[in-house]
C-alpha cells in the first residue's frame, strides 16, 4: 500500500457525557462517517467543560492525528466554553461573521419566532475566531469552524446531533475527501443468528488462522446476533474489493447454516425486504415485547408496504377481547404458554387481515416468575392461515435485554417460517 493511512480523533466536550447523563452517539456517527472515506479513527475521547483538559486533550491528539472533530461546548451558555479557548489556541481574535449573524437573526426572528429584541448571548454565536473557516450551519445557530495548525486539521461542530450531522454530510467529509489523499477501507459483513461467539470462533478457527495479516476477522455479537467482519485497506477500493471477495466467500460457507445476511443490517431490515419481495404482508401481537418489534419494524422507511400494525395484549383482557385467544387458555395454561401464542397468531392473522403474524409472551422479570415459569420464559410463535409454529427461550438476563433479544429471536423466527412456508 502506497497511501499511506490518514488518523483522525474525535474529542467529545460535556459534563453531561462524563457522568452518563447523554449518551454519546456523536462519536459513533463521526467515526461511521469518517470510516466509509477512509480515515483511520484512532481515538475517540470524551472531556468535560473544563478549560485546562479541553486544552489538553487538543495538545495530546494533534500528536496522534492529522484530523481532530471535536463536538459541543458552543452554545450559549456559560459552560460552552470551546470558542473562546479554540480563539486562544489558534492565537487569533473573536470576530462577527456576517453571513453568520444573518442567519442567527433569521432563525430567531422567522423560524423560532422568539417575541423581543435577540440576547447579547445569542447574538454572540455570531462570533468566529478570525483564525477559522467558518462551516456553515444550515441547522442552528453555533457555526462549525476548520483551524490547520503545524500540519493538523482541527474541526469544532456543535453538540446538537442533528446539527453535527448536517454539517459532516455537507461540509465535513467533502472537504476532507479534497484535503487528504486516503486508503480506501473495505468491511464486508456476514450477519449470522442461532449461535454464540465462542461457537463460531471455534468454526472459524482454521480460516482465521489462514487470512494475510492485513485481513481482520471481527466478531461483533449483539442480542443473539453475530456480525462477522472481514476488514482490509489498500490504495483502491475495487482492488481491496476483488482480493477480499473470495475470503468473504469462504466465510459465508463456513457460517452457512446461521447465516441471515451478506449485509451489515438489522433482522428487521432483512425481514422487511423478504416480504416486499414476496408481496406478502404481516402483523405482530406482542405481550411481553410491549411494541418493541412494532417499533424496530417501523423505524425502517416504506414498511407501511409489508407491515400493517400490532396489538400489543399486554393485559389477558385485549388476548381474549382483541384477539379472540380463549378464554379457557388463559385460565388453564396461562397468557405465557404455546397454546396462547398459537392463538395470538391465529387472532391476529383473522383480525389484522394479514399474511404473516408474529406473537410473543413471556415473563421479563424481576418478578413474575414461578418455579413452573421462571423469569426468562418466552413463548414465541409465527405463522400463516395454514400453520402456526412456536419456539420457546430461557433467557436470563435484565428486563431490557430480555426484550431486545425477545424481539431479535421472534423476527428471525419469522424470517425462517416464511422462507419455509411461501
Ligand atoms: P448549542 O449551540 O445548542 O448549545 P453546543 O455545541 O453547545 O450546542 P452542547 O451544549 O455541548 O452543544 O450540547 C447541545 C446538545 O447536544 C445537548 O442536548 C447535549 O446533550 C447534546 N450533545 C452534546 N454532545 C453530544 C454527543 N457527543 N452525543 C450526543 N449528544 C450530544
């Protein structure tokens, strides 16, 4: 490889992201963004509001990195203290922008409709160091500023997610794809469910042990789900591309029994585009789940073509009164058994008008659990007007990741039932 590889840290600025309080999706988009053009994230780094650390922290990355994203601290508030101190490390001057201050005063005046003349302190984020490009925030009122010093790109965006990411889309990445000659990054993806890390480490074994040292495989499990990622870099995209086709290959051979996907996406997305494909519609009926599939399937763009809704029957009254499940199951089985799910399936099939139902029912604890029915029990089942099929879990983690990993399983229950039965 000729190019050789271009480093990148992401510093994070805010109290609320040391003490947990905000999560920092900032980096995680940042890092995704840089990765597709080929940057090398090498750290990424959360510091509070805290002048001396900040200062730090720009000192001590600039050694590691030829590009710093640094996100937050450039509101209008007394903690936002980034501005000012980006002004004194690149020794200039806090100007006015103009073009920057027409467009503070008009989001104020013609977006937000703030009654009133405009706060000093709002009319001060027109200020810029005179040191600085200014990136044009189309989506709020902190500017995103560009400082080169000895060699090193630093760029400082707001804190608002929405507002970084119009601005890394629009202007960032452009500019960076101008600025720096990059290797080209290739990750491709096999999407596997229905066995566990250790397991298919131990599958892997000997392909892994056979891969050039320039191929990573990556183990990425996540809620009953395994991504394995075979990563290589090279001066050319197509290049890396052809070289790490037939390993990827093999990879999926090997895996071929949990393989869900050649793609990094999630079930739902591959559920999605089986239905799309075959024409055919679903439903969910979800007890123990509480939504959570309805909100997985919906958060994907064009699923009103394939999903038409859900009840969530948390209460054995809507199992019975919506769904139609019998009122002697419940009382002798009871609402977390096979039979209840069976007829979940059946009601919702009936009611919803819809080719495929899934329906779930289980005990997420830490309470309601019985010697006969411990915490972790989950009946799931999927099925069309012809059959309906169930599988049972004995999960046993916390609530939250009982649901998650609820809503995974029942997603690639359905995934199998309607590739085996359309
Ligand atoms: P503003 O001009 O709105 O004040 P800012 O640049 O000062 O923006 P902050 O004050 O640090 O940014 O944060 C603004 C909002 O963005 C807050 O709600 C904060 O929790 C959120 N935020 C800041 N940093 C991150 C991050 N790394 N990940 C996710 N959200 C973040």
């Amino acid at each position: 490889m000729s190019i050789t590889a271009v480093n990148a840290s992401i510093i994070t600025i805010g109290d609320e992201l040391l003490i947990g309080q905000t999560i920092d999706t900032n980096s995680a988009f940042i890092a995704q963004e840089l990765n597709k053009i080929g940057v090398w994230v090498k750290r990424r780094l959360a510091v509070g509001d805290v002048y001396d650390d900040i200062w730090k922290a720009l000192d001590e990355e600039s050694k590691q990195s030829q590009i710093i994203i640094i996100t937050g601290g450039l509101g209008p508030t007394a903690d936002d203290i980034t501005k000012p101190l980006l002004c004194k490390y690149f020794g200039g001057k806090l100007v006015v922008d103009e073009k920057v201050l027409t467009h503070v005063k008009y989001l104020f005046e013609k977006i937000f409709r703030r009654p009133g003349p405009m706060l000093e302190r709002n009319l001060k984020q027109a200020e810029v160091p005179d040191v600085c490009t200014v990136l044009h925030n189309e989506r709020g009122t902190a500017p995103g500023m560009l400082f080169k010093k000895d060699g090193v790109v630093f760029i400082s965006l707001p804190g608002v997610p929405h507002e970084m990411k119009g601005l890394i889309t629009s202007k960032v990445i452009p500019y960076l794809l101008s600025a720096f000659e990059m290797p080209a990054i290739v990750h491709f993806t096999a999407f596997t469910f229905g066995q566990g890390e250790s397991m298919l480490a131990e599958l892997l074994q000997d392909f892994e042990a056979s891969l050039p040292t320039h191929i990573k495989l990556a183990y990425l499990p996540n809620y009953g789900m395994v991504k394995l990622r075979l990563t290589s870099q090279g001066d050319y995209k197509e290049e890396v591309e052809k070289e790490l086709q037939p390993y990827f290959e093999r990879l999926q051979e090997l895996v071929k029994d949990f393989l869900v996907t050649n793609k990094d996406v999630g079930i739902e997305v591959v559920v999605g585009q089986i239905l799309k494909a075959k024409g055919k519609t679903m439903a969910t009926a979800e007890s123990c789940t509480g939504g959570y599939i309805a909100h997985l399937i919906t958060s994907i763009a064009g699923s009103s073509a394939y999903y038409k809704g859900s009840v969530v029957s948390y209460a054995n009254e809507v199992k019975e009164n919506v769904l139609s499940v019998q009122h002697e199951t419940l009382m002798t089985v009871g609402a977390v058994s096979e039979e209840t799910v069976k007829e979940m399936v059946s009601g919702t099939i009936k009611k919803l008008n819809v080719d495929f139902a899934l329906a779930t029912s289980g005990i997420m604890g830490p309470d309601g659990g019985s010697d006969e029915k411990p915490v972790g029990t989950v009946w799931i089942a999927a099925g069309n007007n012809q059959k309906v099929e169930t599988l049972k879990l004995n999960l046993r983690f916390d609530r939250q990741r009982n649901i998650t990993i609820t809503a995974n399983n029942a997603l690639n229950f359905l995934r199998k039932f309607i590739l085996a039965n359309s």
